[in-house]
C-alpha cells in the first residue's frame, strides 16, 4: 500500500511542478517568443495580438488610466517561468486598468513578473536623459513571483558540490554563513 502512496506523490509532484503560471488558455493563445524591437518596429501589425512577456520591474506609478508597471524585458518559456537574463532586451509598458490596483509597495522595484498583455501602442518616455520607445501591454493576467531573500540563498553551502572549499566558481566562496554562530559544522 506505500508503494502507490510513493507512486501518487511522484506523480502529483511533476504534474504540479510543470504547470503554467498562468492560466493555461491564455499561455495557448499568447506568444511567448517576442522582440520587443520588432513590435516597435512595426506597431500596427502587432496591435491587438496577445503576448507573454516575463520582467523586472522598474517602477510602478498609479495613473488616471490605472496602474502603470514599467519592467525591464526578459523572455519566457512555454510555462511562462522566466528564462535568464544578463544584458537588457529594452523595456516595455504594462497597464493594468481593471477596477483594482496594483500597489507600488507590493509591486516594487526588483520584483520579477510574468504579464500576458495585449498590445495597445507605443509611447516615448525617458530613461534618465534618453528619450526611449516603449511598447505598451493592456495587462489580461499578471504572476508576481516570489521574492527571495539574498541571504538564504547563501547561508548554506550547495551540498552537492564535493570539492566545496575548492569550487572553481567564485560565487561559491566567501560565503557569509561562515560568520553565523549557529552554522551547522557539519555542512
């Protein structure tokens, strides 16, 4: 009898863990797989089309027209989770003018999203002194992520590293756990 306990736990987790952020209809119906240099490029062949865009938000700003996120562009897989992201892929609009708002402190600066968006227009603005382009996205569904704290993820060492001391990454080094009194030495 435990083992289809095992079995059922087993299967419950990979079918939870491979599911889309958002709703599965809007992920079917939306691209994911976007430039946001081509949208800008051709603003009237895109307006109206769905569009899965994963960010880093900038800013949030409550305006007459609702709540305004500005985010920092990284692209998304088919499940909506976002893929990595170094250098900046430009940044884009997203309005959210449904009756309720999006709180700028809950919404803040740093914060990682998934948005499914449909395209409206394109709206110059500044970055510091330059003026930018930035598409702009009418929100359908929006996915917060979760916000990690720096510190866990470095108190304790990747216990799957054998040569631990010896990593050749240097993020693996100079950890602050070694300053914590109750760091469990047999880590």
């Amino acid at each position: 009898m435990k083992k289809y306990y095992l079995v059922v736990f087993i299967i419950s987790f990979f079918l939870v863990s491979c599911y889309p952020v958002l709703t599965r209809d809007i992920m079917q119906r939306g691209s994911y797989d976007v430039r946001l240099s081509e949208i800008k490029q051709y603003p009237l062949l895109n307006k109206g089309k769905l569009y899965i865009l994963g960010g880093v938000i900038v800013k949030t700003t409550l305006t007459k027209e609702g709540s305004l996120v500005e985010a920092i562009y990284v692209p998304v897989n088919s499940l909506g989770q976002l893929k990595s992201y170094g250098t900046s892929n430009g940044r884009f609009l997203a309005l959210y003018s449904r009756g309720d708002l999006l709180d700028p402190l809950v919404y803040k600066e740093n914060r990682e999203i998934t948005v499914a968006g449909e395209f409206i227009e394109t709206r110059k603005g500044l970055i510091g002194d330059m003026e930018y382009v930035y598409p702009v996205f009418d929100i359908k569904e929006i996915y917060l992520w979760e916000e990690y704290d720096a510190y866990d993820y470095y108190r304790y060492p990747p216990y799957y590293y054998p040569y631990y001391p010896y990593a050749p990454f240097h993020r693996f080094r100079h950890r602050p756990f070694y300053n914590d009194p109750f760091y469990p030495w047999w880590w």
